[in-house]
C-alpha cells in the first residue's frame, strides 16, 4: 500500500484547524498541526510533511515569513505551500501589505472560509505534483 501524505496545518485557529484535520483525515491523508509561525517551521523540520498549508495572518510569524524562510531553505524549498487565508477579508486589521502576497512563492493560494470539497482538490492536485 503506498504510504499517505503527511499534510501539515499551520493556523492559530485551534477550530478551523481541527475542521480542516477531519476534512483531510477523510482521505486518509495524515495530518498534524501548528499553532504559530515558529512552531509551524520546527515541525516542517522535524516531520518534512508532503504539503503544508499555510495562514497568512498568525502570531510570531506570519504565513509569508514562514513561506520564505521555507522557501529560501533548500532542504524544505521542495516542500509545496497552500497558502489559506481570510486575507482579503481582513486587510484593515493587518499590519501585511498586500503586496507581500504577490511575491509569494507558494504553490497556490485559497481564501477562507474554504469548501471542503475545494480544499481537497486542492490538496490532491498539489500532492499528485510531489508524486502521491
């Protein structure tokens, strides 16, 4: 049987973190998560996920800090980066110029709220790219 994707969550929102676990662990994908910026980095490190999704708007780091510290990281650059916001929604009550999101180099970009059904194609299109 070929081995599930590892999937890692990083957002601040403990309950879109656990919805967005149950819509993943449907499709058996195995999924952990972070709560912040820099325990977000120290997991990709420790378990080198096969997809990591990313908020933008967190405490510590935000989500274009840590896609660029992955980014600029040759070890984990491969690694591809969904990155899932409510960004748009949310420009008055964020220091984050827009424009840090253009020179973005993650894989794809959602807002939230997300369909379920959205974020899992999503998912599988960013996966079947690393070869699952």
């Amino acid at each position: 049987m070929a081995r599930q994707a590892r999937i890692l969550v990083v957002d601040d929102d403990p309950v879109f973190v656990q919805a967005t676990k149950v819509v993943l662990e449907s499709k058996n994908y195995q999924v952990s998560a972070a709560f912040d910026g820099d325990e977000g980095l120290q997991k990709v490190q420790d378990e080198r996920p096969d997809l990591i999704i990313l908020d933008v708007i967190m405490p510590t780091k935000d989500g274009f800090t840590v896609c660029e510290q992955l980014k600029g990281n040759p070890e984990l650059s491969k690694i591809p980066v969904l990155m899932l916001t409510a960004f748009a929604e949310k420009k008055g009550e964020t220091s984050i110029p827009v424009s840090a999101g253009l020179t973005l180099e993650a894989e794809d970009y959602i807002d939230k709220p997300v369909p379920p059904d959205e974020l899992l194609s999503r998912v599988e299109k960013m996966l079947k790219r690393v070869g699952f």
